[in-house]
C-alpha cells in the first residue's frame, strides 16, 4: 500500500492553485442520469472519488469520454443497469447519489446499502424517506435499497438532519417528479448550490438553494449541461492552514473565499495575517507560531466537519489549549490517536477533544484512516521533527489531487514511497 513520506520543520511559502470541488463534481456526475442528452463537465479533478464515479456511471452503461482542459462527456442515453453494487458503495458512500437521479427517470433503482464506515454510523435513512414522499415505494433487498416509482410526485419533504447528499438526492429526484417540492431543513453547503446551478442549466426550475428552503419545480425531461465545476473549498482550507501553522505564507489561486468564511475566521484567530480577492486568498503568519483556536463542526455555513482534523493538527502545535467539538459525525477523532503518537497533548472525551499546544510533534509511523484524518496527519507531519511515514494513504488520494506535489510547491520535503508487499 503507498506511504507518504514527509520530514518535518519547512515553513511553507509560495502559491497554489486550487482543483475542483470533490463534493461538487460527485454529485454533478450522477445528475447526468437525469437525461438522455450529452453532458460536459469542466474543472474536474482528478480524484479516486471521480474515478470510482465514472466506474459506476460507465457499469451502468454511460459513455464517458475524457476532454480537453479537466473536462469529461458523459452520455447517459445508453444507461439499462440501474444498480450501484456493493463493491462500489462500500468505498464511496456518495455512490447513494444515483439512488435519486435513477427512479425519477427510469423509475426503479436499487442501490447496495453503504454499511459500516470509518468516520460513524452515517445512515441514509434520511434519503430513503424523502424519496417515499416523493412516492417511492423502498424495500431493501439482500443488502440492497431497492426503489420503483412509476412517476414522483411532488411533496413537502422536512430533513430530520440537515443532510448534504441527501438533500441533494430529494432535489436531483424531484427535477423530474410530477408538481412542486419543497425541501425544508435543507443542507445550504456551497456544493448543494453548485449542484442548483448546474441542475439550473439543464433546464431545472430551482429556488432557494443555498438557504434552509429549496423548492423544485419538476418537469417532464431535462437538457444536458456544460458546466465548470466550483473551486474545492476544504482543499484550499487545507493548504491555508498548512502555511499557517508552519508559521509560513501562501498566495491561494482560484479558491472561492466566500465559502470558507467560518474557516478564514479561525485562521484569523490563530494569529493569521489574511486578505481575500474574488478567486483567490492569501494568508501569512509571519514566522509566528499559531494561538490555538476552539472549534464546533456544523452544517453550513458553520464550521466545516471536513476542516475538523486539520484544525486539531494546528492546535497540536499552537500557544494554548483549543477545544474541538465534532458535532456532526461520532467516532472522527481516529487522527487524534495518531497525532499523539507524535507526541500531541490531546484529551478525548466522547465529542471533545482538548488540544494543548506542545513546541514540536516528533516523527513516528502513523496510519490514515479516513480522508480528512489523512490531510490531518499529513499536516502534522510537515511540523513534526524528523520522519513521519504515512500508512494507507489511498484515503488521501479519494479527495486531494497531488497533494504532495502542491506541498513540495510550497517548499514542504514530502514524498510518496512505492508500496510494500504486507508482510
Ligand atoms: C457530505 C460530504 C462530506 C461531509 C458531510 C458533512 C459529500 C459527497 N460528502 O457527506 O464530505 O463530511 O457532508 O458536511 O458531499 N444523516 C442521517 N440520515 C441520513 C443522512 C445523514 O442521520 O439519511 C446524518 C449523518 O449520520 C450525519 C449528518 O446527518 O450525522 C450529516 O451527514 P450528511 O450531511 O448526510 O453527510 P454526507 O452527505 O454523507
């Protein structure tokens, strides 16, 4: 399995240029179910999540067609297969995505139901019940969510939770349902946004996304789109927080800084220098050590979950105590065990995490264990005396695009090591 290779103790300093947004483009891609007519995308990264997509899309019988400039064709006017397998799903959960987009236009569906993950229990029962008020009748089947409609209809539909891929299913569904659906308690993620807009260009009629009432009018058929996917916003929070807790500076190109806003805050508070620009950010600590900031994930435009452990590896490092709440998946503090392998003064407790600064991390093995964990460890490292030698790193391949060249771009000693045989 490839490791990464990082040796501690550069400040970072220079520029990089932000791909697009995982979450966005995930999404996007299974919306191209919604119609028989070609689709472009632009500005997609490349990305394992992406990758596993296409598999999915290309299994069920789509053409996909890589283009110019980051870009793919997909045709979705072959689609017969209307199955997301277990093998699939149970290394994406966003395969869920297609549940929706499938039933309003083939009316049937059946999708392999996630199970465990590493990060909680993250059910899709929300997904589930929205898609019966739209009509739906859902059994599950050998494992399998299975799903038929003859036609959706519109319908009222109130989240329990704010969730993000589920309020993006009920709104991909109801593109195509029979009269209007209003989605209340709806995610207002800048990527639940993008999705509106690009729904929008394929002829969708939608209001209202991007606050807690969506309201989609449906229609018999949609277009295709051509679209550019929305800069990815934990990527560019990523690398913001890299330079700030080396103590260094970095010049963000093509980040949307409106959609960090909570993010930005935090950096301010640890000491952080930082100007904003309409697609682009700059931050500089000015060789200064970070102060350690407190944290409470919630849903947009809340503190992101997907910013939680990067923030825990700033606080590790940082003057003070900082206090880390994760209040929207249970069980996302693995990191937190492997960062005091490195020596980090960290004290567990349920959904806290009391985080106090210590002047250096020390090198040591450690094991990725989900995405966000990865980027965590990743960023502990680049602080970290001596070697860390990062396990698993497939996780981290799921969701950045060459993470490790863009740090050596900024100055950081990170390497990929050539897998090893298990022994
Ligand atoms: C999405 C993001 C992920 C991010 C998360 C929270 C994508 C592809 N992934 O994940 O990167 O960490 O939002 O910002 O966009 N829940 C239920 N029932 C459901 C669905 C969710 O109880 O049917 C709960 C979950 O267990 C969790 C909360 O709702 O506690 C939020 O989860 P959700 O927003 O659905 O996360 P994802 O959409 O899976």
């Amino acid at each position: 399995m490839a490791r990464i290779l990082v040796k501690g103790g550069h400040r970072l300093d220079g520029e990089v240029r932000i791909s697009g947004a995982k979450n966005a483009v995930l999404p996007m891609l299974m919306a191209s179910l919604l119609t028989d007519k070609p689709c472009f995308l632009h500005n997609v990264p490349h990305l394992k999540d992406v990758t596993t997509t296409i598999e999915l899309l290309a299994q069920m019988g789509a053409e996909i067609a890589l283009g110019d400039r980051l870009g793919i064709h997909i045709n979705t006017r072959p689609v017969s297969h209307l199955k997301a397998p277990y093998d699939l799903v149970k290394t994406m959960r966003a395969s869920i995505l297609v549940l929706g987009p499938l039933l309003a236009r083939f009316g049937e569906a059946r999708v392999s139901l996630p199970g465990g993950c590493a990060i909680g229990a993250r059910p899709v029962n929300l997904h589930i019940k929205g898609l019966e008020q739209l009509g739906a009748e859902v059994d599950v089947d050998n494992g399998y969510i299975v799903a038929r409609a003859r036609q959706l209809k519109g319908a009222r539909v109130v989240m329990d939770t704010v969730t993000v891929t589920g309020t993006e299913n009920i709104m991909m569904a109801a593109c195509l349902a029979r009269g209007t659906t209003v989605i209340e308690n709806a995610a207002q993620e800048p990527e639940v946004v993008d999705l509106a807009e690009c729904l929008k260009t394929m002829g969708a009629t939608i209001e209202g996304a991007g606050t807690n009432t969506v309201t989609i009018q449906g229609r018999d058929s949609l277009e295709g789109f051509d679209y550019s996917v929305l800069p990815d916003r934990i990527e560019t929070g990523t690398f913001l927080v890299a330079a700030a807790m080396t103590g260094g500076r970095v010049h963000v190109h093509r980040a949307a800084s409106h959609s960090l806003e909570a993010v930005i805050e935090k950096l301010r508070e640890t000491g952080a220098r930082i100007e904003t620009g309409p697609d682009w950010i700059r931050l500089d600590m000015e060789g200064r050590r970070p102060e350690a900031v407190n944290v409470t994930t919630a849903p947009y435009p809340g503190f992101p979950t997907d910013m939680q452990a990067q923030f825990m590896a700033l606080n590790t490092v940082a003057r003070g105590t900082g206090v880390i709440r994760e209040t929207i998946f249970e069980n996302r503090f693995q990191h937190a065990v492997e960062m005091q392998r490195l020596g980090a003064d960290i004290r567990l407790q349920g959904n806290t995490a009391v985080i106090t600064g210590v002047e250096a991390l020390k090198g040591a093995p450690l094991m990725a264990t989900d995405l966000r964990a990865s980027a965590g460890l990743v960023l502990a490292g680049l602080v970290a005396r001596g070697e860390t030698v990062i396990d698993r790193v497939y996780h981290i391949d799921r969701g950045y695009e060459n993470i490790e060249e863009k740090l050596r771009q900024l100055g950081a000693d990170i390497r990929r090591l050539p897998a090893v045989e298990a022994a």
